[in-house]
C-alpha cells in the first residue's frame, strides 16, 4: 500500500467511527442543560477537539502502518482503547449511565497510557502524538465525574 494510503486508511478509520457515533449521540445530547463543573468548555468545542484528536491518533497509528513496526500488541491496544472511546458517548448521552461512563472512561485512561508507551517504544513520534488524546480524555474524566456528582 502506498504510503498515502496507509495515512489516508489510518486517519479516516477514527474519524469515521467518531463521526458515525456523533451522529448516532447528537439527539441524545444534554450537556447544555446539565449542571456542569468549573472549567467546563462550551459544547461547540468538543466535535473541533475530537476530530484533532481523530486525525493525531490515525497520523500516529499511520507512522507505525507505514514503518511496519504494527504488530498483534500495537493493533489491539489501538483498538481496543479505539472502541472503548467509541462507546462512551453512547452509555454517558444516549443511556445516561453517569457513572458507568465514568468507570469506562477510567478503562479508556489506562488504555491509552498503555497505548502511548506501547506506541512510544516503537516509534517516539507516534507515542509523543498521543499526549494530547490523554490530556484531554484525563480532562473529559474530571468533566464526567463532575457531571455525575452535581447531576444525580
């Protein structure tokens, strides 16, 4: 495959699948009316920030496609923290699993501090274009939990 087409395929997997799921959660989004914790940026904000993240994260997994360093680890830590991502907005906006969004939102952490250094051992530049992803799904853990305590 050339190299194109590896970044190309690489980069449009999670925005895609983000995509898909933003539209499956926009009839189910409440955020504007819930209590929300200090520091709680404004709705608009979160499609831009995700599809910055999407695009670094398919980028990152496209250096390691195109370097040929993806093996069994590096394809299953990728996705798998991939569909945990996916399935968050689902259980937090459409079942309005609070709490549970919260617990996955813990797994998505550890999955993606795990996929940082799995990524970062391969290839610095991969795993460095994770930091990001993680500040901000460290942030979106602060903001959930906030949510659920001052929405019960």
């Amino acid at each position: 495959m050339s190299k194109f087409k590896t970044y190309l395929k690489s980069i449009l997997v999670p925005v895609i699948l983000g995509s898909i799921i933003g539209i499956i959660t926009a009839g189910f989004m409440d955020y504007k009316s819930l209590e929300q914790p200090l520091l709680s940026p404004p709705g608009f904000i979160f499609p831009i920030v995700w599809t910055i993240l999407y695009i670094l994260m398919g980028i990152s997994y496209g250096i390691l496609k195109d370097k040929n360093l993806v093996d069994s680890s590096i394809s299953s830590i990728y996705y798998s923290q991939l569909i945990v991502n996916l399935m968050w907005p689902i259980f937090f906006f459409v079942f309005k699993l609070r709490l549970l969004s919260f617990f996955i939102i813990l797994l998505l952490d550890i999955l993606v501090i795990i996929m940082i250094v799995r990524f970062y051992k391969k290839n610095k530049v991969s795993g460095l274009l994770q930091i990001p992803y993680l500040l901000w799904i460290l942030f979106a853990s602060y903001l959930n939990l906030g949510i659920y305590l001052l929405n019960r």
